[in-house]
C-alpha cells in the first residue's frame, strides 16, 4: 500500500480530446467558443492547446481554399471573379486615372 503523499494538485479528468480542439478549430471557431466547450479559461486553453488550435485553423483555411477553387475551376462565374480580385489584383473599376468624361 502507497502510504506516500502525492503532492500538486490532483488531475482532473477532462472529457474532450486534443482531436476535438483541433476539429473545432478546423471549423474556425474562436478561442472563446473552444474555450467555452471545454470549460476553461481563454488563458489555459492559449497556454496548454494553442498548437493545436493553430493546426486546426490552418487546416480549415486550405480547406476552404481548396473549396474555393474547386467551385471556381467548376465554372462558378461569381467565385471566379472574386478569386481574381483577391489574387490577380482585378478591380470593378478600371478607369484610375481620374477621366470620368463621358464617352461621344
């Protein structure tokens, strides 16, 4: 029999998962929203699963990008012109030199 005391404070029994973090932030969910399902602070979940929740979030953005091109490579007209604004530089307005005469 263990008669020795063990000192710290006791483990708690925690009923979530570094995979559940990492999927809720796949999903893009804020710290504050992955700190409220797991019942802790903003602070201990930074400080114990922020690698975790970093993966996460990079892994939901190229999932949305890849997403994203699909859709645009796939035809979508609306996705296609956003993609080139964002990546290509595009613009609605073409005229930047100031001339906003009429045409004759």
């Amino acid at each position: 029999m263990d008669t020795e005391k063990k000192v710290g404070r006791p483990k708690k029994n925690i009923p979530y998962s570094l995979e559940d973090i990492e999927k809720l932030a796949t999903m893009q969910c804020t710290r504050e929203e992955i700190a409220n399902f797991c019942g802790v602070s903003v602070s201990t979940l930074k400080r114990n699963f922020d690698p975790p929740i970093k993966k996460g979030w990079d892994k939901g953005k190229r999932s949305l990008r890849r997403a994203m091109f699909d859709k645009a490579m796939r035809g979508n007209t609306t996705m296609l012109i956003w993609l080139s604004k964002q990546y290509l530089g595009h613009e609605d307005a073409p005229n930047k030199d100031g001339n906003t005469v009429p045409l004759p």
